[in-house]
C-alpha cells in the first residue's frame, strides 16, 4: 500500500545521486534514526563514535582534583576535633562522582542538580555517620541533629553531629571542586578556595604537615595548567581545528612538562624564602597588625586606650563547656546559680564534670569515649570501693549555667540522681548530665560516696615508681588511669617537672607528695590570687606561665598540680563546678552565685578511689577530702565565659543503652520537643523521597533528552513519539507509511489530531522530500508552537499505559 501523499519518484539515472534519497526506508529505525543532512562530524570526516565515558578534559583533571581535597581532608583530620574521621574521604570522594555527573549533564536546570546533590550529601553523611563510624540508628543522630536545631537553650555540641557537618563539608568540597572545575571551568578559584581551607585548619594542627602544604601546591599547580589546556582544546575544536590522538599527546605532554618545571620552582624557591628567618621588628610589626584586626573584629576596641588594641586578643572562656581554654582574664554572670542543703555536717563543693587532657593551654576529656542513661534513683558506678560514706544533697536551680552538656551537680562521686542521668566515661566516670537543660526551678536530690580514708591508710600508699608490691598495678582501674590520666603535654617546659621535683623532695607516699604541692601552690606568700592576669603567650604552656608570674585564677593552680602530679606518675584530674557558697540565715540553704564557679584537683589512690585537692590560694577543702572547706580569703575564683574553639577535641559517646534521645522524665518542654523532632523527622523523610524523585527525574530528562539527540527536532520529536505509543502496543510496522501509522493514532487520540498530523506532514517532507521542500526554519518554529498539543499526545499515551499495567 502507498501513501496517498508521497509517491516515489521515477528511477534514478546513473550517477543520479538524488534518486537514491528516495528509495524507501522502514519508517521505524530507533537505533539508527535518519539524519537528513550531514552534520559536521560528517564533514570533518570521522566516523560516529560509541559512548565515551571519559570527559573531555580527561580523567587526570580529576586525580589531581582528588588529591587537591584529600589534603583539604585530612588536615581536617589530624585537628582532632572528632574521631571516626575515615569516613571524611567516602564523603569526599561521593562528592567528586557527584560533581562530575551534574557538570556533565546539559539539558537539565542546574538549579535542580544542586538541591539534589546537596540531599544526596545530606543522607551520605547521615548513613556513614550512623552505620559506619557509630553503630547506631539514623534516626538517632537525626534526633540530636533535632535537638540543635528546635531548641535554642541546647548550646551542647554531640561529636556524633559534629561528625556530620564535617561529612557534609567534605562531601561538598569533592562536589565544589568537580563542578567548578568540569563546568564552570574556573580551577583558579578551586585552588584558592581549598589553599585557603588548609592553611586555616594547619594554624590548628599541634605539628608540622609541610609535606600536605607540598602535595597540595603540586597538585594543584598542575590542576590548573591541564584544566587550562583542555578548555583551550575545546575552543579550538568548537572553532573547527582538526586534531588527531598523537597531537593531542604531543600537546599534553609538553604542557605538562612545563608545568611541573614551575611546580618545582615554586617549591624551591618558597623554601629558600626567609619565611621563618624575618627581622625581628617585621614580626612585631605583622604580629602588631594581626592584633588589631582580631580586636576590631571581636570589637574589642577602647578608645580611652587605643593602645590596648596592639594586645593580642583572646576570647573569653566558657568554663562549663566540656573544653576550656586558660585565658588571662575570667568573668563569670553574677548573681544566685542553685542552691541546696545536705545531710553532710560540713559544706560540699558540687563536681559536675572532669578534664582529662591537656595540651599546655586547652583541656579536653578524652575518657568521654562512651556515655550510659540511667533513670532516676537507680546506682550509678562510682570509683570508690571502701571507706565512704553516704551524703544526700537537696539542689535547687536558681539559674542554669551556660553549658556545652546539660551537666548536673553534686558532691563527688554521685552515687544516684532523683531523676534520670547520663553518666560519661567508662569504666571511670567523668562528668554527671541529663539530656536536657537545667530549667529554672527544677529540683533534685543526689546521692554521694564521699571518701573517708584516714590520714595512716592514705600515706601507705606509696608513689607509683616506689611501688615494690605493686599496688598500683594491682587496682582494676590501672590501664584506663593510664591511658587517660597519667599523659602530660609534649611541649611542656623542662622547668615545669624540675619544680614538681623539688617541691616534692623527700616524699615518702604519694598523699604526702601531692600535700607538699598544695602547699606550695596555695602559699599566698609566692602565689597570688587574681581574676584578671596578662595574656598567656602561644609559646608558653599556661603552667610555665604561672610559674614566672606567680599569679592566676583556680584553673591556673588545678592544672599546675594535675600535671605536676601526673609527672611524679600519680594519676590526676581536674575538676569543675562550684565551691561550697555561702550559707544564708534566712532561708537555712547553702547558696551557689555565678562567681563560685571553681576548678580543683582530684588524684586517684589504687582500692580507694578519687580524693579532692585545692591548690588555689584561699581555699582548703574539708568535708570533700583533706582538712577545711572554707575559704581562709575572701577571694572568689571566677571564670571567663569562652566561645568554643576549634582546636579542642569533644568528647565521643558510644551509648550502652538505647533509650529515647530526648525523654526525660520531669521535664514540661519533652511534649512540645518530641513533637518538634517528630516533625523534624517527618521533613527529613520528605526530604529523603524528595531526593530520590529529583534523582529519578533528573536520569529521566537527560534520558529522554539523549534519545535521538543527533537527529532533527521534527525527526526526534516523531521518534519519541513512536517509541512512547509502541509502550502502549500501538508500535509502527514496518509496511506501514507514516500517514497510514498517524491515522491509527489519531483514531485513538482525536481531539489532538490536527497537531499529530502536522508533525507527520512535516516528518516526511524532512525525510523524503527533495532538498528544496524540506522544512524551513520557520517551519521548525511552527511546530515548537504546535508542542502542547504533542505533550498532551505524549501524557495520553502514558496514562494509557498506567492503565494497562
């Protein structure tokens, strides 16, 4: 049968090119769709190529990018400020699989890309961070992440969360640097960005990585030659130069060559550089300049005395945060933080949390590997084993203190909380928390262990390097004491143990050792007292500090003896909370002020457990441990408010138990949390669904758009067009005319014939008809205009097929 509108034209003559445009042809061939003009591969002579996977600037682009951000990733690493770091180069390495996909696809709003990756970076970090680094469900760490988020007052900082954001970040690096690179074509602002990332985290990293700084500048140097080379090849291919594979070889590997020539350059000539060697009045002065920047920042300029702002600048200490920084000045907010009363016949200091780790200025806790909730009144472990006894204390919340953790407090060791407790550190317990803030008001009872060994049994413990009969290692406790509680700084000052060993000179036992250094520290004749001191120099550990100037606060004098005792190899901490107070008349309860926030020792003894020291000028502790508890001075030991810094390393939690993150008992705001987290949850579900439809939507444009991409917008528009109603069983057959084929559509979708006929029309003057009746430019813009009728053709035929599934 033929078509009533194209009839074939009489046979050609010999050499008559034109006829054989006319021989018939299948109308259906979608592997190989007719292209009816040569286009301009055909014109320069090359044959069509199969899928090429490799980009067009080439897969060294991309190693070299990777390397690039894997120096960025671990200088993030070695910071320390959490751990499972190895989870940080998956990110990274998804996010550059990621970048590369968007930057390559064209026919797709870039806008949408972005969300999608961003999504898909999201639930990335979420799934390494919960499968892979903590062993916990995702929908806990979307619950802490809740936590932030819906309630303001919750300023503690999960290092389980805090993994997360530095997952996300390396992942957007990876992602960042692919994009810029492969799309944007921009490498110049990739090696700016990631330069400037890793010199930042470097002034952090406690040691030298000079070979990260060397790795990075080669790689990148070499990024941005080969990067610049193939936008350069691909303009000259656009503007029709013919290139072959042996020059682009040629091309390569001179370019390359020259570049490595300046990345060798470059890194002899910044190490002949006097960068560590300049004048000593340069260095004032840059040092001079970088203090007034800092100070104007923080706005910390006085104008009553400018001459302040050439003082280096450092900020404030947080002193209830599970990291503290020595600063020289404290102040802590004023007026009544708690109150209580106890069943002990003499005041109590109340312990909240401890430090374990000190690296000459920050403190950090590192046994806070693993945290366990107990409910309320149940027995919680305590480190001492005999000679205790039991004290119940009454606490009432006044004013909650700013805390990273919602720390709770209590004379040491807690024993039971009237309401439900996070214990931190296994098997020593180190800080005492519940999971949510203290509130205004709120009440509790603890129970506590106080050591009550006698002076004779203390002194027959003797120093660990005088232990003949091994009793220290003898204690169950040994090997986490040694892990957590006998390390010193590296860069410590040799005058900091020449000290310690001669204040202890002649010590027959350890309780006799740490005495002798009480003693000395808390002399008010050689040690002052002071709220506000001089700024503590970088180079300076804050021991040494105190040593030359003989003036501090509390934390000054706790860490001077806990690291003093650790060097005579006792195990040592310190602790932070609040001093006894002072007793009011009135109401017959012991009140707790802001400024009685306050910082001692606590020293293990093997089979006893931990005892309380103070080394501070003015305190002598009593009923906690050793002989007085009141103040023989009216100074109070105050402390600076301190933003978190970056260099400290939280804690890490690993649960024991699984309880709800959020419920605890006693507290009104746990309906209205939990109904902010469940409606977190369900918009991170949502998110989640929303992810993988823009994915599935994003494969199924770039799909569609690729399918017959080297044809015709007539020609393509009418292969789709097949290829969707053959879904439906109304395939073409290959005796059928495109007329023949476009009647039996029309049969089935009549209201959008006329726009179906058109495109047959103009399908077939485009495929049949001599050169000088195919379809003009006009006529494509006619049929751009006739494409809602087409699309509601493609919709009809879809849900023509839903409806047979």
């Amino acid at each position: 049968m033929r078509s009533s509108v194209v009839e074939p034209l009489p046979a050609s003559q010999p050499g008559d090119t034109q006829g054989q445009r006319h021989q018939y042809q299948p109308l259906y061939s979608p592997r190989k769709p007719y292209s009816p003009r040569p286009t301009s591969k055909h014109l320069k002579g090359t044959s069509e190529r199969s899928l090429v996977l490799a980009p067009a600037e080439g897969w060294l682009v991309l190693v070299l990018l990777a390397v690039a951000v894997y120096c960025v990733v671990f200088s993030i690493s070695q910071l320390g400020w959490v751990g499972n770091t190895f989870i940080l180069n998956w990110s990274a390495t998804v996010g550059l699989v990621v970048g590369l996909m968007v930057a390559k696809i064209e026919k797709f709003p870039q806008v949408i890309l972005h969300m999608a990756a961003c999504l898909v970076g999201h639930w990335l970090s979420i799934w390494l961070v919960s499968s892979f680094a903590w062993h916990v469900p995702w929908t806990l760490l979307i619950a802490k992440i809740g936590a932030i988020i819906t309630d303001p007052t919750n300023s503690g900082r999960s290092d389980m969360v805090f993994l997360f954001y530095l997952s996300f970040l390396s992942f957007f690096l990876g992602y960042f640097g692919a994009w810029l690179i492969y799309r944007a074509h921009l490498p110049w602002l990739v090696a700016i960005v990631y330069a400037s990332i890793l010199l930042i985290n470097l002034s952090y990293v406690p040691h030298d990585l000079s070979s990260v700084i060397a790795i990075q500048v080669t790689a990148l140097i070499l990024l941005i030659a080969r990067a610049q080379l193939a936008a350069k090849l691909l303009q000259w291919k656009s503007e029709g130069l013919y290139t072959d594979r042996t020059w682009l070889r040629g091309i390569t590997l001179r370019f390359t060559q020259f570049a490595s020539v300046m990345v060798l350059l470059t890194l002899v000539i910044s190490w002949l550089l006097p960068v560590l060697g300049q004048p000593s009045a340069g260095e004032t002065f840059w040092n001079e300049l970088n203090n007034v920047w800092n100070n104007a920042l923080q706005g910390n300029i006085q104008w009553q005395d400018p001459a302040a702002a050439l003082q280096p600048y450092q900020p404030s200490t947080n002193f209830f945060s599970d990291h503290l920084t020595i600063s020289g000045s404290v102040h802590l907010p004023t007026g009544e933080v708690l109150s209580y009363t106890s069943t002990a016949t003499t005041p109590q200091y109340l312990a909240g949390f401890s430090f374990d780790h000190f690296d000459g200025h920050t403190w950090t806790s590192l046994a806070n590997v693993n945290s366990s909730e107990y409910t309320a009144n149940h027995l919680l472990p305590t480190d001492e084993t005999t000679a205790s006894k039991e004290v119940k204390t009454s606490v009432t919340i006044v004013q909650p203190p700013d805390e990273t953790k919602h720390f709770v407090f209590g004379p040491p060791q807690p024993s039971a909380f009237s309401m439900s407790t996070v214990i931190y550190g296994t098997p020593l317990v180190s800080a005492w928390a519940q999971e949510d803030a203290l509130r205004k008001g709120e009440e509790y009872v603890v129970t506590s262990s106080i050591l009550t060994a006698s002076s004779s049994k203390l002194a027959a413990i003797p120093l660990p390097q005088n232990d003949p009969n091994h009793i220290w290692k003898q204690d169950t406790n040994y090997t986490s004491l040694q892990l957590y509680y006998t390390k010193v700084p590296t860069n410590l000052s040799p005058q900091v143990s020449q000290t310690a060993q001669q204040w202890t000179h002649g010590a027959t036992s350890a309780y006799h050792a740490l005495q002798m250094l009480v003693t000395h520290l808390s002399d008010a004749t050689q040690f002052t007292y002071s709220q506000d001191n001089s700024m503590i120099p970088s180079n300076v550990d804050a021991i040494s500090w105190l040593l030359q100037t003989h003036r501090g606060y509390c934390t000054y004098y706790a860490t001077a003896m806990t690291i003093m005792a650790r060097q005579l190899g006792i195990p040592a901490r310190m602790i932070n909370g609040f001093s006894q107070g002072h007793f009011d008349t009135l109401s017959k309860v012991w009140v707790v002020d802001g400024n009685d926030a306050h910082s001692w020792v606590q020293a293990f003894f093997p089979g006893l457990g931990w005892l309380n020291f103070d080394p501070t000028p003015g305190y002598n502790l009593s009923g906690n441990g050793t002989t007085s508890l009141r103040p023989t001075t009216t100074p109070v030991p105050t402390a600076t408010a301190h933003p978190t810094q970056p260099k400290s390393t939280p804690p890490a939690k690993n649960k024991t138990t699984s309880p709800s993150p959020l419920s605890v008992s006693g507290n009104g705001s746990t309906a209205n949390t939990n109904g902010a987290e469940n409606m977190l949850f369900d918009l991170s579900m949502v998110a989640l669904l929303c992810s993988v439809v823009i994915f599935l939507l994003a494969m199924a444009r770039y799909w569609w758009r690729s399918l017959y991409a080297e044809s015709t917008f007539i020609a393509a528009t009418f292969w789709r067009l097949c290829r969707i109603a053959s879904w439906v069983g109304l395939s073409p057959r290959r005796w059928q005319t495109p007329y023949e084929y476009s009647r039996i559509l029309c049969q089935r979708m009549p209201q959008e014939a006329p726009s179906l006929w058109r495109l047959t029309e103009l399908f077939v003057r485009e495929r049949w008809a001599p050169v000088s009746q195919t379809p003009s430019a006009m006529t494509d813009t006619e049929l751009r205009h006739i494409w809602p009728g087409l699309r509601r053709i493609f919709v009809h035929l879809l849900w023509m097929k839903a409806q047979k599934r």
